[in-house]
C-alpha cells in the first residue's frame, strides 16, 4: 500500500500595493464591526438631544435611537478574496463590503489595489479590483460612521448645532 501524503496549499500574505492574477475565488464571508469614534458621537448625539427635547415641548416625535445602539457601530461583510499569480503562489486579501456577484469569475485576470490594516495580522484589505478580463473596474462599499448615525440623526444634530450657536450668541451680547 502507498503512502498518501497530504498537500496543503501555502497562502501567503502580499506586502505590494498591487496585486496582479487569476481569480481563485471567495472564501466564507463573516461580519465585522466599525468602530465608531466616541467623542464625536457624543457631540453629534447631545446636539441631536437639543432637537429632540424642543421637539417633545412642542409635541413632535424626532427619530430616538439609544446612545448604546449608536456606540455598537454597523457591521459589514468581510469576504477573503484568492489570488494566483503566474508563478502559481496564491495570496489572500480582505474585501470589505460587497461587489456584484457577476463580476468575477473564477479565472479572471485581475489586478487588486491593496492597503495593510491597523491590525498587522490581518490580511491587507482590498481596496480597489480592476478585472482586466473585462476591463472593470470595482470597488467595494462599506457600510460608514455617518451612514449608520443616519440623515434624520445628523439633521437632527445639526440644528441642535444651530440652536446652541444662536442661544450662546444671544446670552454672551
């Protein structure tokens, strides 16, 4: 009887901005949080307090979302994304966001545009993908702090902003 010996593909990790190859596919997509910076989101949620306690004097209902659901921050959808280069090595990035699903297809030709992360174990993040097979360009969206705090909230802040500006105005003159 032989002996089987297992092979194991080696990935490795990519240290160039550009990345050129063949689409070796996706690998298991998971969830990761953005962080959202506290003191602005203090700020923002105080001012958007001001809008909101004139609003209930006055017998409105402003949009009240809780300033621990503000701090959680939005998830978005972390995808490993596999590389070959013609010498056969297969690299690994992170791609944050979504890309339509036909826009790659095992065995395009594609060059990524790459960005290391904070985090120096992670992969480096995908930034930019053109598909030279069919001269594509693409680029991954991610959900941001301003498009979770949402545009009812950032209005709400910025007339809170405006209404302390001109009550700290009228009481220093």
């Amino acid at each position: 009887m032989d002996e089987v010996e297992l092979y194991r593909e080696q990935i490795l990790r990519h240290v160039s901005p550009v990345i050129t190859g063949r689409f070796a596919g996706y690998e298991t997509s998971y969830t990761r949080e953005v962080k959202v910076g506290q003191p602005l989101l203090i700020v923002v949620f105080l001012a958007a307090g001001i809008v909101q306690l004139i609003g209930s004097l006055i017998r409105m209902r402003p949009a009240r979302r809780s300033f621990k659901e503000l701090k959680k921050g939005p998830e978005f959808l972390v995808t490993p994304v596999r590389v070959r280069d013609d010498l056969g090595q297969t690299y690994e990035v992170e791609m944050h966001g979504h890309l339509p699903q036909s826009a790659l297809h095992r065995g395009d030709l594609i060059q990524l545009r790459t960005q290391p992360q904070k985090d120096v174990r992670l992969p480096v993040r995908l930034v930019q993908v053109v598909n030279l097979t069919t001269m594509q360009p693409l680029t991954p969206r991610i959900p941001t702090m301003w498009s979770h705090l949402g545009p009812a909230l950032l209005l709400q802040a910025f007339l809170g902003m405006t209404v302390a500006v001109v009550v700290a105005a009228a009481w220093l003159s």
